[in-house]
C-alpha cells in the first residue's frame, strides 16, 4: 500500500512514524517508546531507522529516505507493509543540522 503525506517538518514525520507504526497494533502512542538511529552512506547522515518496541519483544520499523522523499514501515517479521510518499518534506540537510551530523563517520 502506498500513502501519500505532506509532513513539512522533522516533528511531523516523528509523529506520523509513530502514529503509524502504533496503529496496527493497537499501541498508544503515549505510552510506546520510539527510536532513531541515524542512516549513513559514505560517512554521511542520509536517513532515519525508527523503531518501536511494545509487548511480548514486538518490535516494528520504519525507514525515512529524504532523498527520495519517502518513508517505509516494516512489519515484526521484517515485510515492508506500507510505504509513505511525501509531497513535502525536510530534506537531508534539515536533518543533519537537526541531529548535528554532518561530520564523516570513523
């Protein structure tokens, strides 16, 4: 399935990846710890891992491409079910300046 979204910010895509990832399972989003983990490619920030930890060790992810302006959300079993588009969106260099990333990996 493809969604379309229009998330302008950094926020937005947070919210909407853990209102997402939550939603299947019934989770609240309260109460739901999400992570992030930075994606690199050649020593350079390009990307988010989401992930999300409930009950009985499920564990659900979602991917966040700003390059190619789109986020996919992966299932326990590790099946892409969903896949986001974005019409707007923060680019790479938001994100790098909002995670303070920008600098080579060793």
């Amino acid at each position: 399935m493809i969604l379309q979204a229009n998330l302008p910010t950094y926020h937005a895509v947070e919210q909407f990846v853990l209102s997402t990832l939550c939603e299947a399972e019934r989770l609240d989003t309260g109460s739901t710890p999400m992570f992030a983990m930075p994606l690199t490619r050649s020593g350079q920030v390009c990307g988010l891992l989401f992930e999300i930890q409930g009950p009985r060790r499920l564990r659900k992810q979602a991917v966040w491409t700003p390059e190619e302006n789109r986020i996919l959300f992966y299932d326990a079993s590790g099946r892409r079910y969903l896949e986001a588009r974005l019409s707007q969106g923060p680019g790479v260099s938001e994100l790098r300046q909002r995670l303070g990333a920008s600098t080579n990996a060793a």
